[in-house]
C-alpha cells in the first residue's frame, strides 16, 4: 500500500468514529449546565426584582424562552515527504470542536402578563399547595391579604405603607391554623363536583372539629373567634366572594404583584440609603419603629452588605451594595421556593410573545 492510501485510509477510520459520537456527548453536560444556569438567571432575576420594589423601581422579567446549540467538528490531516538519498514520511492529524449557543429572550409584558401578575390567587390553588406539603401558615402569610375580618397588611399592596399595619391577630391565627392542621383537627379540602367537564365545579371547603380533645379546646375556640365561626357548625365553603352565609368563610387573596410588594418589605436596606430617601422608612408606632421581618411572620429576608456575601445562596448587586439570602437560612429560602413556584404557576404567558434579544456567541 502506497502511503497516499495509507494516509487517506486513516484519516477515514478516524474522523466518523470521532463525528458519530459527538451528539451524545454532548447532552449530559450542556442539558445539565444550561439548566444550572437558567436556574440561577432566574432566582437572581426574581431577587432583583423584588429589591426594585423596595426601592419603588420598575421591576422587569425577561424569560429563556430557547436554548439552540450548534457543535462542530473538523478534522485535517497533512503528509510531507523529505530527505537526502532516503526518504522520510511525516504524517500530521489535527481536530477542532466548537459550540455556538444561541439564547433567546422574552420579555414578560403586556394586557396578559398584567392581568395574570394582578389577578388574586385563586384558593384552589392554595389549597392544592397545602394538600401537597406546602405550609399552610407560609402560604396564608404570603398569599392571603383577609380572611374575615382578619387582615393581614392590607397596606403592603404597594410601597411601603406610612401608617402601621395591623397583622398580629392574623399572625396567630395562622400559626394556629397549622398547628390544628398538624394533629388533624383542621382538614382543608378541594371538592370537584359534576359528572363531567362541562359541569364540573371545584369548591374549597375547611373542616373544624366541633368536638376537639380537650388539650385543644382552647386552640379551637380561638381559631373559630378569629375568623366568628360559629361553635356547632364544622363544614365552612372558602370564597372570595362573600355572601354572608354562616357556613362560608371569605379569603381575600393576594395577586402575585401584591405577593413581591408584600414581600419585598422584608429587604433590609443600606442605612445610607434610607438616610438619602431613596427608600421609605418603617411606620412609627408607640413603641418605635415596626419591624418588617416581624411583621412577615419571619418567613423571608433578603440582607444587604457592601462587600460580596460569603455563603449567599442568591445574591445580587444593585446600587452598589450587594443583597442576598443567606445560604442556611432555610425559611427564606422556603418562601423564596414558594415565590418563584407562584410566578410560574400564575405568570407564565399561555403564549409566548416574539423574542426581545437573540444572543448568538
């Protein structure tokens, strides 16, 4: 065999054994790396945001609505033949590899994204949370603005409220509700009624003993003077509309929108910044000024520093200070969960709008 045909039958045998596996290769890394860092984007974008609204800024979300990566592979080869009297082959082989992503963002706007951002979170929904392992005090604290006469910083819809809210009986009432919950003398349920589609319907319905042991007396008789149960009645409807009927319970919940704004009260600004006004002070009451992480039911914070935090589980950089969620402070974290689980459950468009910015690199 001449050394041409050697030469051509080697770089054939090379190149499609390296070009055919090339694929495959290829999915465990990116899939996983691209996910890692789409999930990252997204809390950072959602701590961000939720500083915006501290600062009275306009928040802005922008989605990945694709992921296109292209890969390539190319080989070359070279032989070269020298030599005095005898000759000497030198034969060379060489293979590059490329990827060219191409990522596409979608801006979260208009009429839809608006309604869905401002429309109140539906009870079902809450109690389908609940019934799948979710804090029903994390969700009541977070998701509900009124449920009866209880009020739970009504005022904190939107920026910071100059007068100090009323939140403690509500406080007690949810901590309450879930202790009860606990040891099964209070049962949230999701009925679905109809024989069908076309007329299913879907009610809420709260269940309280009217017998409890006597240990949880107590608990009971408050949780029922709370919400003005009334003591012989166990089988309470939730609705958002109120009808006045002594069997029904009326929750006013939050809108995603009120949910961040409500939230967004728990980010602990630079005292530089409040000194400059560029964010409104706590209400004063008798006894000083409120504390907001009291007044959230110490489910979340978001802590600021001038230097990079050490063990940040997410951080970001916003008028020259850093704000972030401490890496072991597992409630906030939870809530944090919960947030970005109700942004995607009550935001995401149905249809996606035409991309704002393609990034190829």
């Amino acid at each position: 065999m001449g050394m041409r045909s050697f030469f051509l039958l080697f770089v054939a045998c090379l190149l499609p054994g390296c070009v055919t596996r090339l694929g495959p290769r290829t999915v465990v890394p990116a899939r996983f790396d691209y996910n890692q860092a789409i999930a990252q984007s997204n809390d950072e974008q959602m701590l961000l945001n939720l500083v915006r609204l501290r600062y009275r800024d306009t928040p802005q979300f922008l989605s990945v609505s694709s992921v296109l990566s292209q890969y390539s592979l190319e080989g070359s080869a070279s032989a070269s033949a020298e030599g005095n009297g005898e000759r000497i082959w030198s034969l060379g082989t060489g293979i590059s590899y490329g990827e060219r992503p191409t990522i596409t963002y979608t801006p979260l706007q208009g009429e839809e994204f608006a309604r869905r951002m401002l429309t109140p979170i539906a009870p079902e929904a809450l109690i389908l949370l609940a019934q799948s392992g979710w804090s029903i005090e994390r969700l009541a604290q977070c998701c509900v603005e009124q449920i009866n006469a209880l009020r739970n910083v009504p005022s904190a819809f939107g920026p910071t409220p100059v007068e100090v809210p009323r939140f403690e009986e509500f406080r007690r009432f949810s901590r309450g509700l879930q202790e009860l919950q606990d040891v099964g003398l209070i049962d949230l349920v999701l009925e679905i009624t109809g024989s069908g589609s076309a007329d299913e319907r879907q009610e809420t319905w709260m269940y309280v003993q009217t017998q409890p042991p006597p240990e949880w007396a107590e608990r009971v008789a408050e949780t029922r003077r709370l919400l003005g149960l009334p003591a012989d009645v166990s089988r309470f409807r939730l609705s958002a509309c109120a009808s006045g009927e002594s069997n029904e319970i009326s929750i006013r919940s939050r809108s995603i929108f009120g949910m961040l704004f409500y939230l967004s009260q728990a980010v602990e600004v630079p005292p530089v910044h409040e000194a400059e006004g560029k964010v409104t002070g706590p209400p004063v009451a008798a006894g000083g000024e409120l504390d907001w992480f009291e007044a959230t039911g110490h489910i979340f914070r978001i802590r600021s520093q001038s230097a990079p935090p050490a063990g940040a589980f997410v951080a970001v950089r916003y008028r020259e200070h850093w704000f972030y969620i401490a890496d072991d402070d597992l409630e906030s974290k939870t809530t944090f969960s919960l947030i970005n689980l109700l942004f995607a459950q009550q935001a995401a468009p149905s249809v996606a709008f035409s991309p704002l910015v393609t990034v190829g690199t």
